[in-house]
C-alpha cells in the first residue's frame, strides 16, 4: 500500500517546485537517452495560444453540442449552421500563433531520429511552427473536402459562404474526422506503428476522452515505451503513465527540452 501510495505521490507531480525540477529532469535524461520519440497533442497545447478547448468551463463543447455541430448528420441536416460554426472557428484562429510548446516540439523533431508529432489539434499550429513529421489525425480546419469527388484542397479564406461549393459544383465540407468518423486508415496506421516502436512518448494537453487517440497511451505502454504526461490537470491516464506533471504546456514543454540537444 505504500509503495502504491509512493508511486501515485510520485507520480502526481503538481506545483511542488523542486519535485517539478527533478521530474522535468527525468524527461530530459529520458529525451537524451531515446532513439524513437511519440509525442500525442491535444487542445491543451493551443490553449496557450487562446484556442479554446473543447471540454472544461471553458471549452466549446460548454456552449455548442457537439452532436449538432460536428457529426456528418448534422451536416447532412443543417450544413449552413455548421459552416457558420466553422467560419466563427476559422475567424478566430486566423488571429493566433504558435506558443513556445509548439516551437520547441518543432525542433526537437530535428534531433531526434525517429520521432513522430500525433495531434489531435486541427488548427495547423504545429506546421505553422515548423513542424514537419506531424499526423494530423482529425484533419485540418484550413483544408476543405468536396462531398462528391472527394477532393481535399488547402482553403485559408475567411468567411467562406455558407455553403461554399468545389469546381465539380459538389458541397465542400471541413476536411475534419467527425463523431462516428472513422479516421485516415494511413495516418492512424503510422500513429500506431510509431507508438509500438517508441522508448517514449510524450502526451500533451489531452483530456484523454476521445478514441482511438484515447487508447494511445495504453498501447505505447504495453510495448514499453516510457510514458510522460503533461496537464493542468490530472486525466484518465494519469494513474497509467510512469510521470504526470501538472502545468502549462507553455511552461513545461520547453523546460523538458532546455538544454538537452
Ligand atoms: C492544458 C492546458 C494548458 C488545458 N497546458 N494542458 C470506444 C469507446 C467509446 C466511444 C468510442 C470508442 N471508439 C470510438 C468511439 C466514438 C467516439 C468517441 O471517442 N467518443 C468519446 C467521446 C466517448 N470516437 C469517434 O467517433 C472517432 N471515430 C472513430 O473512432 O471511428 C470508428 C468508430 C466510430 C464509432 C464507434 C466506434 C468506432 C472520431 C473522433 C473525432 C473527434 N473529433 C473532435 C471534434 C472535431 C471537430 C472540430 O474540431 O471541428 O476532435 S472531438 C474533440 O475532442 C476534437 C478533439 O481533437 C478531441 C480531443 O479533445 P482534446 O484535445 O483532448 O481536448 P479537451 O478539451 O477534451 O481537453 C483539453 C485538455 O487540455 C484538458 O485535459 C485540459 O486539462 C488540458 N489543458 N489547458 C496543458 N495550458
Ligand atoms: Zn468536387
């Protein structure tokens, strides 16, 4: 019972400054030591840079029911309310930028060999950062899909008109996976792979709710890979990863990077 005890108080990292020092320093010596690298975003990273989460006080999910706006029957129903959704999300995010967590994320990428960026984000702050080997495995909020020939192109126009059309005259919709989506068989086939092989993965700002992206951390862990968690809060992998450290990823990601390449 204290060993179990022990491990959750190790575990549970929170504001205590020096065991947040000597943590951020095991994921250092962690990093150092890695030749394959995972790394799992969520919302929480971009939260930093003012995007709303989804879930949370907060998040989008507080004022928008997620059935009415992200699943393909609502758009199916109402597909200029989605849009209207969309255009709102759009106009917002137009005005954001990377933080430091994506930045250093970007450039880790380049010291480590095998390293893969899984985000379930679909702002695009990861590429705007620089970051090149990134799944992007519920889509991206700038690129569009016709309905009808199934052609994803790049779109940054802002408002698009509620129902913006593709040359073949098809509906576009968001090149985004809804609920009850099933999510690009290769993208989630190199998330998996990637996962399998790593020494670690790093999981940042995910509320761990939604699959398949929810089974991630189980997964590297069952294949050996070294778990590290960082939240502002505790989630539902909180007490399955070998670290959890509590704090911004703003904050934390660049400190676990300091001085380690
Ligand atoms: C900070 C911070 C700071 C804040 N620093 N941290 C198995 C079991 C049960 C259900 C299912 C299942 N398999 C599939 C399902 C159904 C469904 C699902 O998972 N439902 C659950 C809700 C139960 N999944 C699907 O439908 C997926 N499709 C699929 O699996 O197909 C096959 C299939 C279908 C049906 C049945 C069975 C199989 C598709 C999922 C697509 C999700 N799409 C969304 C919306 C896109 C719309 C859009 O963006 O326009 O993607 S949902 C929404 O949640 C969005 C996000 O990417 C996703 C994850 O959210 P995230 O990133 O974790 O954000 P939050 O807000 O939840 O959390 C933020 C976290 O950050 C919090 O923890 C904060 O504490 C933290 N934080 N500030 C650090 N500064
Ligand atoms: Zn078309």
């Amino acid at each position: 019972m204290n060993i179990l005890h022990q491990q959750h108080e190790d575990r549970a990292i929170g504001e205590r400054s020096s065991v947040k020092d000597d943590a951020i320093q095991q994921v250092r010596a962690r990093i150092q030591q890695a030749t394959c690298v995972t790394v799992l975003t969520g919302a929480g990273i971009s939260a930093d840079s003012g995007v709303p989460t989804f879930r949370g006080p907060e998040g989008l999910w507080k004022n928008f029911r997620p059935e009415q706006l992200a699943s393909s029957k609502a758009f199916e129903r109402d597909p200029q309310l989605v849009w209207g959704w969309y255009n709102w999300r759009r106009e917002l995010l137009a005005t954001k930028t990377p933080n430091p967590a994506h930045f250093a994320l970007a450039e880790m990428e380049g010291h480590v060999r095998n390293f893969l960026l899984i985000t379930q984000n679909v702002d695009g702050l990861h590429i705007t950062a620089g970051s090149k080997r990134v799944a992007e495995i519920h889509g991206n909020i700038w690129k569009v899909r016709c309905t009808v020939c199934q052609q994803v192109t790049i779109n940054r126009e802002v408002p698009l008109p509620l129902l913006p059309s593709c040359s073949c005259g098809g509906l576009l919709r968001p090149h985004i996976v809804w609920f009850g989506e099933t999510l690009p068989a290769q993208v989630l086939e190199q998330s998996f792979n990637a996962l399998q092989e790593c020494d670690l993965l790093l999981i940042i700002g995910t509320s761990g709710l939604v699959y398949p992206a929810a089974s991630f951390a189980p997964v590297a862990k069952d294949h050996g890979a070294y778990v590290v968690e960082v939240n502002l809060d505790p989630t539902p992998h909180s007490d399955l990863v070998d670290l959890s450290i509590q704090g911004r990823a703003k904050d934390i990601v660049p400190q676990m990077l300091s001085g380690v390449f």
